[in-house]
C-alpha cells in the first residue's frame, strides 16, 4: 500500500499572504499557495485534515490578533472538527480560499479604521521604551496584541519606515539633544538612549547626521558661545 508523504504548510508564508494579500489579487495568491503544497493531490481525507488543521488554526489566531472574537470566527466558518466542506479537495480549496479572503477584509477595515489610532499607541510605546537596549520589534508587536509579522507590515504602511530605522532615528534624535543640552559623556548618553556598545553608538550616529558625536557635541558648542 502506497502512503503519502506527510506535507507540512509554511505557517509564516500563509501569515504572510493574509498580511500582504489585497482582494483584488487575493484568490490568484491563494491559489498558487494551494498549489505550492499540492493539496488537491492528497488523496488521504486523513492527510487533507491534518493540513486543514494548521491553516484554519493560523487563520483563527491571525483573526484573534486584530480583535477577531472566537465566536465571530466560529459563526462565519465553524469548526475544524465539523466542517462539511473538507470531504474533498476541491470543497476544502473553496472553504478556505474564502476564510483568508475574510481575513484579508477584516485586516483592511481593521487598518481603516485605526490607523491613526495605532501610529499614536505605538509611538507613545517607543517613547517610553527607547531606553532599553533589547527593545524588539515583537516586544512592540505583543504591547499592540499583534503577531510580529502583521505588525511590521502595518507599521511600515503607517510609519513610512520599517520599525528598526523608526526606532534608530528616535534614539539618534535623542542623542542629539542629550548632546547639545548636558554635560554628560558621550557614552552616558549612548546608553541612556539605548545603546549598550559605545562604537556602535558612534558609528550609527555619524550614519545619520554625517558627524561623530564629539563633532557634532563640539559643533553645537561652539554655536552656542558665537
């Protein structure tokens, strides 16, 4: 007897394509995704649960993150244990090509709706945490109850640059003004903006303003007595 491999699904990958997939373009995406792992080949119901299993739960988890009840979930798609429309292949490719399709519409009215709201959250979170040298992008994902990936692609979208680059200039831009405006050491104030190596410090703050920070201290300085 001939057995099927067991094909796992990339949950990152399907994370990804709810995160990015537009309505216009979705069923086309959702649809290479089904080809990539050769779902309408597995011929096993057993085999097509164990996958469908995995796509409905990243589903319902990535609909959770944006304020997606259980129960709201449930009654639009039911259980993965009582789901008539995984009996076959073609059944289950439509079920679930409509469930991410849901999630697609839910993430776009989500970001509508709080877009400034989020720019305003995660801004002040930045704020009060810059200082910390392990501030993590899924530290700032789990303060806003998103999963990592979801919140980099609407921090961008709302932010206009990645959460790093955002993070690094409000950690440069309050250097500078530790610089002008203290008498502290130079690797004070890396650390007192989140810098825990002094070099790196150094080296990513001339990046930004083409100055070290003893040139640019030295520089302000001066203009001040002029």
């Amino acid at each position: 007897m001939h057995n099927e491999p067991v094909r796992k699904i990339d949950t990152e990958q399907l994370q990804q394509l709810i995160n990015n997939g537009s309505l216009e373009n979705g069923r086309t995406v959702i649809a290479e995704f089904f080809d990539k792992i050769g779902f309408c080949e597995l011929k096993s119901v057993l085999l097509r649960l164990y996958i469908s299993t995995d796509i409905y739960l990243t589903a319902k988890s990535f609909a959770q993150k944006i304020g997606i009840s259980d129960d709201e979930f449930v009654s639009c798609f039911g259980t993965v244990d009582d789901i008539e429309e995984l009996s076959t292949p073609d059944k289950s490719v439509e079920y679930f090509t409509e469930m991410l399709l849901q999630c697609i519409r839910w993430r776009s009215e989500v970001v509508s709706k709080s877009g400034g709201e989020f720019a305003s959250k995660v801004k002040k979170f930045i704020e009060e945490n810059y200082p910390n040298e392990d501030l993590s992008l899924k530290d700032a994902a789990d303060y806003m109850n998103f999963t990592p990936t979801y919140f980099s692609s609407l921090f961008k979208k709302e932010m206009g640059v990645n959460f790093v680059t955002y993070l690094t200039e409000i950690r440069v831009e309050k250097a500078k003004t530790l610089l002008c405006c203290t008498h502290k050491k130079v690797y004070e104030i890396a650390y007192e903006v989140g810098f825990g190596d002094y070099r790196y410090f150094s080296q990513i703050f001339k990046k930004h303003t083409g100055l070290t920070p003893q040139e640019f201290k030295a520089q302000k300085n001066n203009t001040n007595f002029t």
